[in-house]
C-alpha cells in the first residue's frame, strides 16, 4: 500500500508522521477518518499533503465538475432577537433595521433579473413574525413563481417559529413543506460545541436543535445544507466535533447536499478584537472538511464571503460547488467586513472562475441535476 501512496505523491512535499501517513492511506483506501485521526490531520497535516488527498476525495465524488447555480437571495429582516457576538448583521450593531413587507418581496421576486431557478431565504430570527407569516409568504411567492426552488429559513429561524407555534418539528415542518418550502440553507450551525456557543452566540438555537430541525427535515423529505463558522474561539477538536456530529447525522438521513465552512469576519462585531485567521487555514478547512465528510456529497466554497480568487483556490482542496450568481442582496458578509461589497457575478462569470481552475463549469438546480 505504502507504494501505491508514494505514487500518488503525497508525501513529496513534506517530512510526514507515521501516523499522519496511515492516516493518508486510510483515505487513499476510501476509509473513513476517525475522531482522533481527524484532529492529527488539523494538528500535524501539511497543507501540499491535506490539498492533494482531499483533491482525490473530490475528484472521486465529483469528477472535474465544479457546480453553480443562478439564484438570487432575500433577507427579509435584520431585527434579532438574538445577540450573535460575530453578527455584523443585526439591528443590535448594523446600526441600520430593515423589515421587507410581503408586497416588497414579491416585487422582487417579480423582477425579470430574479427569473432563476433558486432562491435564498434567510434573515434575523424577527420578534413579531411567526410561522403561519413565513409560511404564507412561501405561498405568497410561489403564486407567482411555482417554479422557484425556496431554499428558505435557517434552523435557528426554523426552531423559533416552530416553537413559538406550539407544534413539535414534525408538525412544523410538514406544515411549512405545504406552504412551498424546498430545502433548508445551512444558516445557524456556528459551532456546536456547547461551550464555545454559549460564549458566542448563547442566546440562538441550541446545537441539539438545530441538529433535530435538519435531521427530522430529512425525514421529511426536505433536503438541506450544513455550515460551521471557524476562525474565532474553536479549537481543532471542536472542529471535528462539529464534523463528526453532522456525519453522524447524515448516516442516518442522507438529506444533507453541501456542507459550508464559513470563515469568521472580523469587521463591525463584537468579536472584531479577533485576528481572522490566514489563507493557509482556510484551505486547510476546506482539505479536512472533504476528507472528513465522507458521506456528504458536495462542498461549497461561498464565493461573497471568502472573495472571489480564494474561492477559485479553494477548488483544489476539496471544494466542487462555489454556490451562486446571488446578486447584490445579501447584506451578511458585506456587513461583517467581505472584499466584495455588492456581491454578484453572471454565469458566464462564474464559469470563468471555473475554468481558470482548470474545472469544468456545471450550472445546476438545487438538487445538483446539471441543467446547463
Ligand atoms: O449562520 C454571520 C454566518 C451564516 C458572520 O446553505 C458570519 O447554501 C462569518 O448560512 N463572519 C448565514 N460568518 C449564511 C449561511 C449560508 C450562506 C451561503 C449559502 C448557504 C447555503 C448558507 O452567516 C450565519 C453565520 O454562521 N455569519 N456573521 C461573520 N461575521
Ligand atoms: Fe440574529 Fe442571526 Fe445575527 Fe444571530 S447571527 S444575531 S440569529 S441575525
């Protein structure tokens, strides 16, 4: 086996552990990655050598294919209840508020720019909204686009308007996947170790929560995505932690298409006094997260908020999705300090992208069927 790895040239690049090698022929093998042996990739991986094995991995799942879509996003609301210390978002310190009526955003999904085959939903988690407000906003949008795939509302939104609605998942779910709800973005999963959470974002959603949200989603039919926020407070076995927990999941449902690192933004927050963290770490996140998400189908690199060339990079270390065209609406990462301040690109755009990756653009639905 030892040859077979040394053909690969993994180990070219650097003086590497035993361990580190048995490891790099687990995954050279198709095995999975422990625990343990997740946080000695963090711990003891060579950036050359995670890039090149979490490459295989992509290259196994996906072949030269690197995804897009043409979507567009709505945040109907920055009101919180919540008080997200990284949150550059909010109305608690955009020191701006804004709550779109349902008219207003119908006018945009009416807009012929926004004929697309997605649309993004997702915004604070709004005192006075409830359930039965999101759910016939669903309806609402859905008079006048049937078509559009509504990938809406986060897990924490989710949990709150359940909740606050008295009915179990269950109920709140199937009642939402009636008003027209496709999937669900992977918003709200920041970190699951609770005691990193509570010091962050101790108000929102517990981990547990948001879990059973997406794993009753599943069951449900509804497919989702997973996101970790990283560079803040985490250290790497909460990292794994968060990984192993969303693996843990999906062996159970499958239901989960992508999973999203999204790297901490340091501008406009409560947490600006943290550095964020360098390139090489970003990479090494997205090379650990490929190795390690073995059941996970796609990862995506979301081009607003870690810039337009790092997400190009980012297709060698295990990345096959760079999510959207989007257009300027979202406000999150240009807010939170993102180079890209009004984020949008045309298709053509994002298949240049693509192809200086030497990658082959594929547009895509939601369901990552190629549509073009
Ligand atoms: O949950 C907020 C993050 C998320 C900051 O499912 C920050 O396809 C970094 O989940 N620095 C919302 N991150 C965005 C999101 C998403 C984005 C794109 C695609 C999909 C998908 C989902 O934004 C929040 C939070 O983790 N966030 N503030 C910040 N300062
Ligand atoms: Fe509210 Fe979301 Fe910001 Fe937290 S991250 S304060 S839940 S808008």
């Amino acid at each position: 086996m030892m040859e077979e790895i040394d053909t690969v040239g993994i180990f070219e690049l650097a003086e590497v552990s035993d361990d580190l090698k048995r490891i790099a022929g687990k995954v050279i093998r198709g095995e999975r990655v422990t625990v343990e042996e997740g946080i000695v990739l963090f711990t003891e991986g060579d950036l050359g050598c995670l890039g090149k094995l979490a490459d295989m991995v992509r290259l196994r799942k996906n072949g030269d294919r690197a995804y897009f879509i043409r979507n567009f996003h709505i945040e109907p609301t920055n009101i919180c209840v919540n008080k997200c210390k990284f949150c550059s978002y909010s109305h608690h310190f955009s020191k701006t508020k804004w709550e779109l009526s349902v008219e207003e955003i119908i006018d945009k999904v009416k807009e012929p720019e926004n004929a697309v085959p997605e649309l993004h939903i997702t915004g604070a988690v709004h005192p006075d909204r409830d359930l039965y407000y999101y759910g016939d906003l669903l309806v609402k949008i859905k008079a006048v686009r049937h078509d559009l795939h509504i990938k809406a509302y986060s897990a924490v939104e989710i949990d709150y308007m359940i909740k606050k609605a008295g009915l179990s998942n269950v109920e709140g779910l199937k009642y939402l996947k009636s008003c027209g709800l496709d999937s669900i973005p992977g918003g709200g999963a920041e970190i699951f170790d609770e005691t990193i959470r509570k010091e962050i974002c101790g108000m929102k959603s517990t981990s547990a929560a948001w879990l059973d949200v997406h794993e009753t989603a599943h069951q449900l039919g509804i497919p989702s995505n997973a996101t970790m926020l990283y560079g803040h407070k985490e250290n790497y076995s909460q990292r794994i932690d968060h990984l192993e927990r969303l693996r843990q999941v999906q062996d159970r449902t499958g239901g989960f298409n992508a999973f999203i690192p999204l790297k901490f933004r340091n501008t406009n927050n409560e947490m600006s006094a943290l550095p964020e963290v360098s390139v090489t770490e970003d990479m090494k996140m997205y090379a650990v997260a490929r190795i390690y998400l073995d059941n996970f189908p796609h990862l995506k690199a979301y081009w607003p908020a870690v810039g337009r060339q790092l997400a190009r990079v980012s297709l060698t270390f295990g990345v096959d999705d760079l999510d959207g065209t989007i257009n300027d609406t979202t406000r999150i990462y240009s807010l939170a300090g993102a180079e890209d301040q009004n984020p949008v690109m045309t298709a053509s755009q994002m298949r240049d992208l693509i192809r200086e990756a030497k990658r082959v653009p594929a547009e895509r639905d939601s369901l990552y069927n190629v549509i073009g």
